[in-house]
C-alpha cells in the first residue's frame, strides 16, 4: 500500500577486515522482525509490488579515498562512533600492557559514546571477556587496533 519501512544501514569496517566488500561483493540486509506492519489503510490506496531502493551516501575506500558526503549526519555519526570506539580500544589496550586487573578495571568503566553506535561493539568485547576469558579479549581489542592500523 506504499512505503512502510525506512532503514539506515551503517557499515564501518575499519576495524574488522571481515566487513570489507570488495567490488562484486553483496551486502545483504537483514530484518529481524515479523514483517507485519498495522496501520488504518487509506481510503483509495493502491497495492503496489514490494520493492526496496537504496542510496549510497558516503564510501571511505581502503586507499583512503572517499566518494560522497562527508558533512551528511549519517557519516558524521559514523565517524564519531568511530573516534569513540578507537578511543575505547586504545585506553583498553593501554590497561593490558599494565596487566590483567588494570584491563579488567578500564572494561568494566563507561566509555565514551556520543552516537549511541559504539555500545554494541563494546558490549561485545565485555561479554567476550565473561565468555571467554579475559585473554580472549584482549587478544580481540588488539586485533581490532591493528587492522586500523592497516588504513
């Protein structure tokens, strides 16, 4: 009966390699809900075929050049999560170095996360250390630092 749903995907891997997509590569996107959506159908509404469009909005490329808008809010959100993502990654490495107790302190402290994008990363790397042991982590963090290292 028209457009139900809008989604903004938000892609980075500048710390993960595995997130990368080479040309030809797909990306696919996921729901995870039912698909139902309720709503009071206008009077005179037309079906329509189900369709999905997209727009590329920004593209850092691993030369380090960029197509898009760098200034669009979606991008600046992007690239702030980032900034506090690598902050975090590097107070927690610096913990490490220290020892066992200084990294398990610098984990369980808030970070910093202006966009709300960063938390996710971070729990996982919390519950990873619950789950795995605290070698593990450390062991992600400083993987994640050196594939940005690798830009």
């Amino acid at each position: 009966m028209g457009s139900l749903v809008g989604a903004n995907q938000l892609l980075d891997a500048f710390f993960n390699h595995d997130l990368e997509k080479a040309p030809g590569q797909t990306l696919t996107h996921k729901h995870d809900d039912n698909g139902k959506f309720i709503s009071p159908i206008p009077k005179g509404a037309v079906k329509v075929a189900a369709a999905a469009s997209s727009q590329v909005i920004f593209v850092q490329f691993a030369d380090g050049t960029t197509c898009g808008d760098a200034h669009d809010g979606h991008v600046e959100t992007l690239m702030d999560a980032r900034a506090d993502l690598f902050q975090a990654l590097k107070k927690w490495d610096d913990a490490a170095k220290i020892g066992e107790g200084s990294f398990l302190k610098a984990l369980g402290e808030k970070q910093t996360d202006r966009t709300g994008h960063a938390e996710k990363t971070f729990s996982e790397i919390r519950d990873m250390q619950k789950e795995e042991g605290t070698a593990a982590a450390i062991e992600r963090v400083r993987h994640m630092l050196d594939v940005a290292a690798s830009r």
